[in-house]
C-alpha cells in the first residue's frame, strides 16, 4: 500500500508546472456541483466568462487592486 509520505514524495520531484495542474486537479475533485444552486442568468453568466479565458479575450485586474476597492467600499 502507497503511503501519503511516498506520494508526497513522489509529488515534490514534479516541475512546478506538474504540481500547480495535479493541485488544481485535486482541488476541483473536491468541489461538489450539487453544493450550489446557481440561476440559469448565473450560468449563463459564468459560461460567457471562461469562454473568453479560453479565447483569451478576457481582461483582468491586480488582486490588490480588487480587495483594495473592496475594503474601501466596505471598510
């Protein structure tokens, strides 16, 4: 039987290119769709959004900026 000890070992000797797509894997392996109720406007929404991350197209902002604007607005 592996032991988490092997596989962490095992993990740590991947690039980090490796480890950050396993980790995200893993990450979304947790995730349980069912756990949210979302509106068809919110699907709608978030399908239009990673349509234009997988295009390209998609512009972001520094999360500094982001939680800078938030706190102000709720500080």
């Amino acid at each position: 039987m592996i032991t988490m000890e092997k596989i962490r070992s095992q993990i740590m000797t991947l690039s980090a290119s490796e480890r950050s797509s396993l980790a995200h894997e893993l990450i979304l392996s947790l995730d349980d769709p069912s756990d949210c109720d979302l509106s068809q406007t919110q699907n709608t929404e978030i399908q239009r959004r990673l349509k234009m991350v997988h295009k390209g197209t998609a512009t972001g902002r520094a999360a500094a900026n982001a939680f800078a604007d938030i706190k102000a607005k709720y500080s």
